[in-house]
C-alpha cells in the first residue's frame, strides 16, 4: 500500500495524524510544505493527499489544483481552521474528495481518510475531469458544524443544474445560500432572478411569473417578459414557495415538467432554460397534506433538499457574525466601527434569536445608531430587543403569584400576542390539528423549564408545576422529553 502524505505547516497536525494512522498500520509520510509535495510528486504518487490551506510557504488550493492537473485521480482531502463558504467550495469545486475542518475528531478523520483509500483503489483507470474553482468573496458567515454541512452541499452542487429546495426558519438566509449555489454554478454568468409572492398583488402573480401579452388585460399596453423569460439561461429562485397559490401551482408544475409556459393571454408556447431553486418556511409536506401545496409539485422542487439552520443552532457563529454586522452597518453610514465587548458578545451568543441572522443584524444596526460608546458593554444591549431576541423569562424579585407578570431582566413579555399570532398564521396556512399541536408545544416547553430549574429531579418539577409525579412521568414519555 502506498503511504497517506500529510502536508501541513504545523507540527502538532502531522503529530497526531501520524499518531492515529500508525495505530491504524496505514503507511504515511509528512510535509511542512506544499512546494515539497510538488517535488516528491515527480518521483513517487501517494495513496491519498491530506493538505492544509494556509500556509506560510504556499497554498493548499493551489497545491491542490497542481495535483489534479497532473493527478487527477488523487483523493485529496483538505484541511482548514478557517471554515468559511469560500474555502469550502473553492476545495469541492477544485476536485478534493472532502473537506475537514480543524479541530477535527480524530476518529472521524481516519473513518474519512480510509473512505479515501477506498476510492483510491478504485480509481485504478481512467481520468475524471477537473472542475474550475475561484474564490469569490462572500458574506455567509458559519463555522458551526451545521454551517459546514451547507458549505459542503454548495461545494457538492456547483457542477450540477439540479433543483433544490432550501427549506428553514424565516431569516436564516435562504436567498444568500440561493445566491451562493448561482454564484458556484455552470450558470453564475447567467442571470439571478428572484420572484416572491409576497411582495406582488395575487392578482399579478401569473402575469409577473410568466409575463404578458400586450392588450390581455385591462393596463396591459405593452408585451412583459415575466420571470421565467428574465432568468433564462440562469437560475429563477422562487422565494417563499409555500405561499404560492393553489391555482397558480398548476401552472408552475407545468412550466417545470417540460420547460413551455404560455404568457398571459399569449397563444405561443415558450422555452425557458432555467435552473430552479425554491425556499419555504413552511413544512410542505403537511401543506400537502391538508391540500394546500401539490404533492406533484413538491415533488418537482424537492429534487435536492438543504436545510439552513436557525441561529439557535449555531450559536459559535453569533460573536462572527455581530462583528461582521457591525462592520457592514457602519459602512454603510459612514461612521466609525463600534466594538462589542466579550461580555456583550457572550450575552448575545446565549439569546436564541426567534427572527435568526436577520434579527441579529438589525440588533447591530441599532447599536450602531443608538449606542454612544465605540465599545458597547452588556448594558447597552436594549431590554426591549434582548426580551424579544430570546432572553431566558424569570419571575421579578417578589413575584410569586401565578398572575405577576413574566419578565426577563424587568422587561414583561406578551407571550399570549406571540401565542395568538402563531396560532392565527397556523390556521391561514391550513394545518391541521392547531390545537393538539399547540398544547403539545406549551406543555413541551413548561417541562422543560421545570426540569432545567429542578436540574432535571421529576418529583421536585412536578412538585412545583402542581401536577402529579404520575402526570410528569407520562407527559414526559408522550413528549419525548429526556431529563
């Protein structure tokens, strides 16, 4: 067996990979620098290549791309401490068989290198075409291991013109992972063309979709090329797709089953050649259903699927992502960069963000605005945003009947209004069962509040909610709750 190269600048790296391949028997040899690589390379070809990215002496994408040009079927796994999109498409778009990010566990990382291995003695024969790779900058912020995941579905589908649906929380970011996949696709010359429903009347829907033909309707004086036609050669990102309506939803599946549509009032059929990618808040497949979504056009959108992550999720990325806003808010205004303190940054990391990264940014644009000092402290966080954002509820000091107002940090919060507009916009989407479901939620997390207060001791938390031990036991089955 031919050895496994490590090529990585620092010592501790090639230490403990050499470590845990020579307790696995695998063959291995190391390097500080790419430059030494591409000098042993002419005399000898490893099993597979582990390299870094930043180097003091070089470049692993560089590295990377030398190899493939010369070696092209060499697995070659890439290795950063800097996880960002950029670095994880460039690394999949550039040919590595995967991308790992630093610190990594251990026996992950030798489970990956014998996949590798695998596929290197499969690829006996033949060549495998290079993909090209740039490095465009990017504003996708994410080291968290949920983040990583997107970047590598991005880096995955960069050569594809499959369909995804990107599904996740309002404000977690859909339309910039749309704008990444367009960017990173045979397609990024194209043009990126984003239709909403909600932001045109229902009325116009059709007409703004697939355009118009000059006299269909009142107003209509001239020809419109609807969306379809704008995007041609493209990507069309069909934003919110949830809300599309059900009449509407016939044509769309047609459009997408052969690639014809008709304009309104048009009698020609055209041809768009279009890469679809769709987002929705909703769960589609209740809308289905419940009748509200076609199950033939979920089908049709759910070729690929990526999830995006709430912020609550991925609450390493806060403290990145508030600098990161800080920067751009200020810019903007033209006004010097305030900083935010480590005790502000750890209090923002432990609020959950119910409006995700959209309601992070706006928290740093007020700040920016509002805030006096160019180093902002926990006290001037704003009560009212911190209450909204997610900070813990506890009861005011002296408040120990079951009517005092709930408040975190002496702010009261109207969880009834946000329980009623839950509640109001389930109904509008046509889900079924809004009551069980809303009181399985309520008693899901009133359990898990007692339990995280009593430090998970049952009698104790059944104690103080007024319910028997009996009641919280089954409750606790029925909900899958672990304490």
């Amino acid at each position: 067996m031919k050895p496994i190269w490590i090529v990585d600048d620092d010592q501790s790296i090639r230490w403990v990979l050499e470590k845990a391949l020579t307790r696995e028997n695998i063959p291995h040899k190391s390097f500080s620098n790419p430059n030494d690589v591409l000098d042993a390379l002419e005399k000898e070809t490893p099993q597979i290549l582990i390299s870094d990215i930043r180097m003091p002496r070089g470049n692993g994408l560089d590295l990377l791309q030398s190899v493939k040009e010369t070696h092209p079927l060499l697995p070659v796994i890439i290795m950063t401490a800097y996880s960002d999109l950029d670095s994880a498409v460039s690394s999949l778009q550039g040919g590595a068989f995967e991308y790992l990010t630093k610190p990594f566990d251990i026996d992950k990382a030798v489970e990956l290198i014998r996949r590798a291995i695998e596929q290197s003695e499969r690829n006996s024969t033949g060549n495998k075409e290079v993909a090209g790779w740039r490095q465009d900058s990017t504003e996708i912020i994410g080291q968290a291991p949920a983040m990583q995941e997107v970047f590598k579905a991005i880096g995955r589908l960069s050569q594809s013109h499959s369909t995804v649906l990107v599904t996740g929380e309002s404000g977690t970011g859909k339309e910039m992972v749309a704008q990444a996949l367009h960017k990173h696709s045979p397609r990024a010359k194209g043009p990126f063309i984003t239709f909403s429903t909600a932001a045109v009347p229902k009325e116009l829907l059709e007409s703004e979709l697939f355009g118009h033909e000059r006299g269909a309707f009142p107003g209509a004086l001239t020809l419109r090329r609807g969306r379809f036609e704008q995007a041609d050669g493209g990507t069309l990102f069909l934003d919110e797709i949830g809300d599309i309506p059900f009449d509407l939803q016939t044509r769309l599946l047609r459009a997408l089953s052969d690639g014809h549509f008709y304009r309104v009032g048009g009698q020609d059929p055209i041809k768009a050649n279009v890469r679809i990618i769709a987002s929705t808040h909703h769960h589609l497949e209740a809308k289905v259903a419940s009748g509200a979504f076609r199950e033939d056009l979920l089908h049709r959108l759910n070729v690929i699927r990526l999830r995006m992550p709430p912020l609550r999720e991925r609450a390493e990325d806060i403290p990145a992502l508030a600098r990161h806003f800080m920067t751009t808010c200020a810019k903007s205004l033209g006004v010097e960069v305030k900083k935010i303190s480590d005790e502000a940054l750890k209090e923002m990391s432990s609020m959950s963000f119910p409006g995700n990264v959209r309601q992070l940014e706006n928290l740093c644009h007020w700040l920016t605005v509002m805030t006096p000092s160019n180093i902002i402290g926990s006290s001037d966080l704003p009560a009212d945003i911190l209450a909204e954002a997610g900070a813990h509820p506890v009861l005011l000091e002296g408040d120990s009947t079951p009517s005092a107002p709930v408040a975190a940090r002496g702010v009261g919060i109207d969880w009834e209004a946000g329980l009623s507009r839950i509640a109001v916009k389930m109904l509008q989407d046509g889900e079924l069962n809004v009551y069980d479901a809303l009181c399985s939620r309520f008693e899901k997390v009133i359990l898990q509040a007692a339990l995280e207060v009593t430090r998970g001791r049952r009698v104790e938390a059944a104690q103080r909610l007024g319910i028997g031990r009996n009641t919280i036991t089954r409750k606790l089955q029925e909900l899958g709750i672990n304490d």
